[in-house]
C-alpha cells in the first residue's frame, strides 16, 4: 500500500506525534488545520498517513519559521 493510501490506527498515530489519545481528539475536534479522521467502522477509525505526515510538516515548518531559522 502506498503512502497515499495507508491508513494509521489512532494508536500508531498517537505513538508517531507522542500524544495520548485525549489530545488526539481535541486536536481533531478543535477545527483546526488537523487531518479528517476516517470512519473505518462503528467503533474504529484512522487517519491516512501521507495527511499526517504532512500536517506534521506543516508544524515543523511553521515552528522553524516562527524562529527565524
């Protein structure tokens, strides 16, 4: 499966930005810039991982900018 298409757990996405779940949700649910979650089933959901990882990106950059670096 490629990037594009690879779909990451709320664990495996928690694990990767090392945040607890709680913080997973209130950055999903604050209406933010943050990636749209995937219903995968009544009780389950993921995020695709190219989406992640370029909202991380974006974090990165932003934070390197407000720096000055």
């Amino acid at each position: 499966m490629s990037d594009n298409t690879t779909i990451l757990s709320v664990q495996t996405v928690c694990d990767r930005l090392t945040i607890s779940e709680a913080t997973l949700r209130r950055y999903a649910t604050a209406g933010g810039d943050f990636p749209r979650k995937i219903k995968l089933g009544p009780r389950r959901i993921g995020y695709l991982k190219s989406d992640v990882e370029a909202w991380l990106t974006a974090r990165h950059d932003a934070a390197k900018a407000a720096v000055g670096q």
